[in-house]
C-alpha cells in the first residue's frame, strides 16, 4: 500500500495532471486478491487463515475500477484528485471467501489460528495459487488492517459509475472461466505450466512436417474417436474440445495450427502447432485429481501432440 502511495506522488510531480484511485480488493479475473480468495477456497473445505481474517474489506469489481479510469479521462471535476473506491459491500475477508464458495456452490467454514507467522502463509499462498510467494507476502501483511473506503468522493464525482456488488461480479468472474476470456499470458514468455485465472493451463508447441490441412485432419480423427467430449468447436486454424468431469472439474484442450513462413524455410509442408490444456478444478476433488494424477498429465498431454504430430506426417 505504501508504494502504492509513493507511485502517485512521484507522478504528481510531473507536468501532467494525475488522477489516482485507491482500492482494496478487486473482484474479478486476474486480480491478485481475488485469484488469491478463488484458489484457496476451491481448495480448502475448511479454509485456515490468522484472526485478522475478520477484518473489513470493501471489495471493487474490476468493471467498476475500469469504469472509473474510463471516466476520469472525460470528467474534468476529478482531473488531478486522489480517490478511494470500493463496491457498495462491506464484508470481512472470511465472509468474502463464504461468500464465493456459495456462488461456487461448495460447502465451506473458517478456521482461525492465532500466531500464523507471515512467511508460512505468504508460502502457502504462492504454493497454491497464482501469486508469488514476494507478493503474497506484501500482499497478506497489507490484508492485516482493514480495507474501507473512508472518503467517499468518487461517488459524488462519478456519479456515472454504477456499482456492482460483490457476488455479480463473482459470478461475472466464474461465466468468464472459458477459454476464450484467458489472457494468454504463456505466449509472453511465461513458464509453460502455471496457474492463471482459476486454472491450470499445461501449454507446448513445435514444428510438425505437414501441412495445415493434413494436422486439421490428424485432431479431427482424434476427436472422432473420442466419446468423453462434451463440446467441440473448430475453425481452419483453431480446435477447441471440451472433456467436463461433475467432480473434479472441467478440461478444455486448445489447438492452434498456423503455416510456417515459407521465407524462413523453403518447404511447403511445415506447420507449427501448440496445444493448450485448460483445466478448471472444482473443490478439493479437482486439486487432487491435478496434484496427484499430474505426472500422468504430463506423459499424456506430450504423448498427444506427438501422436497429432506422427499422424499429420503420414496422412
């Protein structure tokens, strides 16, 4: 929160006018706090967490925080002011995990433990969700206060902005566990298995002496051949099928096919493929089956590129 503050008042010392918005925990896909409150109820039937879990929070959705940025770059009664934001919701942590695991529809309780060193559970965290282990750390010994909007000018200022509470905009968050709403941040250099907006997402790709025609037709007589699919969609250039298990979660596995440039290699045949696997775990089922079974993951989803790759090359 502090460097938070230094942030906007180095900015201020610029020539350019600087809005600034303070928020506490936003509610929404690929927010630290939330990824954070997401994986560790999933996980957890009963969620652990120090007594400091009973401190207040007022939780923003993440359209409501665009929303404000948005309007700050029309509304000239705020250019240049600092603004705290929140959501018309003011819950304490552990009510906001409750909160999600009733949208989820899993049954979940609270366990409060005095004397949880910092470091243990700032390792816990970056273990088991997406937030590494320096900003859970920052991150929890920032949640060890309470986190209310004391100053309510931004709604006098934008009255444009309409708030929305705590459980649309998880449910808006849960709609958004597809595919197509991921950011692809694998293809930024990230590592090829992570965990990322309720997910866990296994990505490899390479090379495959076929055309893009022959490796369409090598997925699509897998595909055929599988009876656990739920739901396929394809185009010339991606295939997207679906494997839903009640229990553990649902799995969703990408291919992308594109031509290789025939400038940097003069054959015609080369494609380049990757496969994405996206699962989304439900409960502790869902981990366990990730966890446990991962190995196996691993051996499988290579064995399947590689299969695609053999079949392309001789069809």
């Amino acid at each position: 929160m502090r460097s938070r503050i230094e942030t906007g008042a180095v900015l201020r010392q610029g020539r350019v006018p600087v809005t600034e918005f303070r928020a506490g925990v936003i509610t929404g896909s690929g927010s630290i706090s939330f990824e954070m409150i997401r994986f560790m109820t999933e996980l957890f039937p009963i969620v652990p967490g120090p007594v400091w879990m009973k401190n207040k929070s007022q939780p923003i959705a993440i359209q409501n925080v665009i929303d404000y940025l948005l309007a700050a770059l029309t509304n000239p009664d705020g250019r240049g002011g600092i603004f705290e934001i929140g959501g018309p919701d003011i819950a304490t942590y552990g009510d906001l995990m409750l909160q999600y695991a009733r949208i989820r529809g899993l049954k979940r309780g609270m366990l409060f433990l005095p004397g949880i060193p910092l470091w243990f559970m700032a390792f816990g965290v970056g273990l088991m969700t997406p937030v590494p282990y320096p900003i859970a750390y920052a991150l929890i010994a920032g949640l060890a206060n309470d986190s209310i909007v004391q100053h309510n000018e931004a709604l006098k200022i934008f009255p444009e902005v309409k708030l929305i509470d705590f459980d649309a905009a998880t449910k808006d968050a849960l709609e958004k566990t597809h595919p197509s709403h991921i950011e692809r941040v694998w293809e930024e250099g990230k590592p090829d298995s992570i965990k990322h907006e309720g997910c866990f997402i296994d990505h490899r790709g390479g090379i495959i002496h076929a055309r893009p025609e022959k490796v369409f037709h090598a997925i699509s007589g897998w595909i055929g051949k599988s009876n656990r699919l739920t739901e396929v969609h394809h185009t010339e250039q991606q295939i997207l099928v679906c494997v839903n298990d009640q229990v553990a979660g649902k799995k969703w596995i990408e291919w992308r096919i594109g031509q290789v440039d025939r400038e940097a290699s003069p054959r015609d045949n080369l494609s380049y493929l990757t496969q994405t696997v996206f699962f989304f775990p439900r409960g502790l089922p869902g981990f366990l089956y990730w966890y446990l079974f991962y190995p196996f993951h691993f051996l499988s989803f290579r064995g399947l590129i590689k299969s695609i790759a053999k079949q392309s090359a001789t069809k």
